[in-house]
C-alpha cells in the first residue's frame, strides 16, 4: 500500500514538474499560447469556414501567380522588342555613319584632287592634308565613342534586368519560407495544446484513482 501510494506520489510530482518546465516554455512563447487559445475557441463551423477559406486562398494564390507568369512573359516580351529596337537603331546609326564617313572620305579626296591638280604650293597642300588627316581621325575617335557609349548603355540595361529578375526570385523564396515557418509553427502549437490536453486527463485519471484509493483505505479501515 505505501509502495503504491509511494508510486503515485511520485508520478504526481514528476507531473507537477513537467508541468513547470511547460509553463516555462509557455512564458517564453507567450504570444504562441494567444494563439492557442484561439484554438481552442474554435467551433467546427469555424473550423469549416477556415477550410473553404484556406481552399479559396489557395486558388488566390493559383490565380496570382498565374498573372505573375503573364506579367513576366509580358516583361521578356517588351524587353525582346525594346532589344530588337535597339539593335535595329545602332544598324541604321552605323549605316549613317559610314554614309557620312564615306562621304566625308570622297570630299576629302576630291578637295586634295583639286588641289594637286592646281598645283598650290607645298604649304597649303601639307596644311589641308594635315586637317583631313585631323579630321578623319576625330570622326574615327567619335565613332569609337559613339560604340563605347552604347555598349556600356546595353551592359547598364542588361544588369539592371538581372538584377530585376534576381530579387524577385529572392522574394518569392522568402515569401515560401515564411509561409513554411507559419505551417511549421501552426503544426507545433496544435501538438503542444494535444499535449497538454493528455497530461491534463492522465493527471486528472491519477487524481481519481489515488482518492478512490484513499477511500477504499478509508472504508476498510471502519
């Protein structure tokens, strides 16, 4: 008999100290245990509204990353278009430049032409060729400029979409964690509060057995 009342003593406090440490840990996620009382506020109505809720939250999402898919084909798709522009602007701006080069070139040639063929003095000619020399190598320097300039703009604008698509994968990552730790955290309160609810009926089935015991003890000693 006092083995058993022994036994049950000792249950009931290693109970009660079970049930300190999860008070403790309760203190320390005080905001979880709001949560868990909302639980178990919960009706089956609620609970079945929550469902529906959850499933049209879920065609939401369908929904939502359906236009995201549209909106980023529509991006590539202006992106391609704004690319072919480009490149077909720099095919026309070269075509132009060589026009003007070239006719800038026979304007030259015809200039010196003539002057050979007047015959002016040494200076004037080495004085026109030393400026058409000056000239067509400031036009050349121009050009490379002009090709420096917009492949430094094609590099800008490139960067500046990879970086675009970059964060925004970066965010769609962050947005399924957070999602991920919000189920996790849902899953763990609903094991805590089913937990708790257990040890509450073992301690309460302990509780009865002990004063049915104390009871026959009472009994059998009259």
């Amino acid at each position: 008999m006092d083995r058993r009342k022994n036994q049950l003593n000792t249950e009931k406090y290693t109970d009660i100290q079970e049930g300190e440490e999860y008070r403790r840990l309760a203190e320390q996620y005080a905001h979880e245990q709001m949560e868990l009382s909302k639980f178990r506020k919960i009706t089956q109505s609620d609970v079945r509204s929550m469902y529906d809720k959850t499933l049209e939250n879920k065609q939401k999402v369908k929904e939502m990353e359906k236009q995201m898919d549209d909106e980023e084909d529509e991006e590539l798709r202006i992106y391609a278009a704004a690319k072919k522009k480009i490149a077909r602007l720099r095919r026309e701006k070269e075509i132009e430049a060589h026009k003007e080069k070239q006719e800038a070139r026979d304007h030259m040639i015809g200039y010196l032409g003539s002057l050979q063929k007047r015959q002016e003095a040494d200076d004037d000619t080495r004085i026109a060729r030393a400026q058409a020399q000056r000239e067509a190598k400031e036009l050349k320097e121009e050009q490379e400029k002009l090709e420096k300039q917009q492949k430094m703009q094609d590099s800008i604008t490139k960067h500046r979409y990879e970086s675009m698509k970059r964060q925004e994968a970066e965010k769609e990552m962050e947005e399924r964690e957070e999602a991920e730790m919000r189920r996790k955290k849902a899953e763990a309160d609903q094991l805590f509060r089913l937990y708790q609810q257990e040890k509450e009926k073992q301690r309460t089935a302990n509780s009865s057995e002990l004063a049915k015991y104390h009871t026959k003890q009472a009994v059998s000693s009259h």
